[in-house]
C-alpha cells in the first residue's frame, strides 16, 4: 500500500529538542510557515490568532528566560509565541467580505454569523476558550508545515505567560497558548514516542 504523503508526515513528527543553532530561516521562509499556519480552521472564520516569530538572539535569549531555561527555545531558527485573541464579532464584515463578493455566501448569512458570535462569545469564558482553540488549531498547522518543509519543530507549554504579555507587548485581547520552536533538526532526536492503543482512546457509538 502507498502512504499518503500527508499521512506520512503525520507517522514522522516529532517534537524535537536538538536544534542546529547556526541555521537561519528567511522572512520569506518564515512568512511562508505562516502564512500555511493560517490555513486553520477558526470558528465563524474569525482566524482570531496572531504568531509573533521570536529569531533575533537577543528577544531568543529573553524568550528562553520565559520559558524556564529551556535550550530548545534559543537553539531553534526561530520559536514562535502562538496567540489567540479574543473573539471580535465586528471583525467579521470584513473577513467574510471576500467570500460574500465571490458569491459563495449570502450577505443575510454573513451578518447572522455575525450576531451569532457577538451572542456566543459575550460571556468571557467561552470568549477565552475560543481564543485557545483558535491558536491550538493553529499551532498544530504549523507543526505539519514545518514539517512538509523539511524542518522539525517542538511545541512547549512550559512558559510565564504573563511574563511573555509582558515582554513581548501583547495587547489585552491576547492570550498566549504556546510556544513552538522550528529548525532543522541536529542528531540525536528522539523518534516519536510510542502512542497508546485506539482501545483507551476510541469509543464508537
């Protein structure tokens, strides 16, 4: 049987801790990166995410500091501080704009998706909730782009996010959810981990 090159990717990740600490990433390397993280899904088509590419030595090093001295952080091209922003229900005129001019929408929809999000996210729990998803979402699509481009990548969780809002300007809307670092892999990264059996974790109803 042929595996599907995606399928591959997804078999092959891993979430590296070795990183060739000389190697560079362009901007139009890391545009591109971004620009397919963006390619998530997003609730209501808000795309309520921003990604902040930390690559100069110096922010690396204070990002390292934030992220309780982990090397990884610092070794990497360059470690991205995925943010979810709160949901902006006026926001979506504009975003589904395009789509409604394309014909595939009709106006009425645009404006009751609209209202429906003004609605649901009113209450300021499920509004953060929908922040993290959001930024969940995309982090996971650029570990697989980083990984369709050659590089290999580590999402962290471990990190003072308050310090990061901090340091790293983050506005009030923004939450940060994760750091991941993208480069090209050094010897000596561990295979991915072995995964527990569908039995645990699939129930068919």
């Amino acid at each position: 049987m042929t595996i599907n090159s995606t399928i591959a990717l997804i078999e092959q990740r891993v979430s590296a801790n070795l990183f060739e600490d000389s190697h560079i990433l362009t901007d139009a390397e890391i545009a591109e990166l971004t620009r397919l993280a963006t390619r998530a899904p997003s609730a209501y088509n808000l795309q309520n995410w921003r990604f902040i590419a930390v690559r100069a030595p110096e922010a690396k090093a204070r990002l390292r500091r934030l992220a309780h001295g982990q090397a990884k952080v610092q070794a990497a091209a360059v470690t991205f501080i995925i943010c979810g922003v709160l949901p902006d229900h006026a926001s979506l005129a504009a975003r589904l704009h395009p789509f409604v001019e394309a014909g595939f929408m009709p106006s009425d929809m645009a404006s009751g998706w609209q209202e429906g999000a003004r609605v649901q996210y009113d209450d300021p729990q499920t509004a953060r909730d929908e922040a993290v998803r959001s930024a969940a979402l995309g982090a996971a699509t650029l570990i697989f782009a980083a990984e369709a481009l050659g590089l290999v990548s580590c999402p962290i969780g471990g990190f003072d996010t308050d310090g990061v809002s901090r340091e790293f300007g983050l506005g009030p809307n923004e939450v940060p959810v994760m750091l991941v670092a993208i480069g090209r892999s050094l010897p000596g990264n561990w295979p991915q981990k072995p995964r527990r059996p569908l039995t645990e974790v699939l129930e068919l109803s």
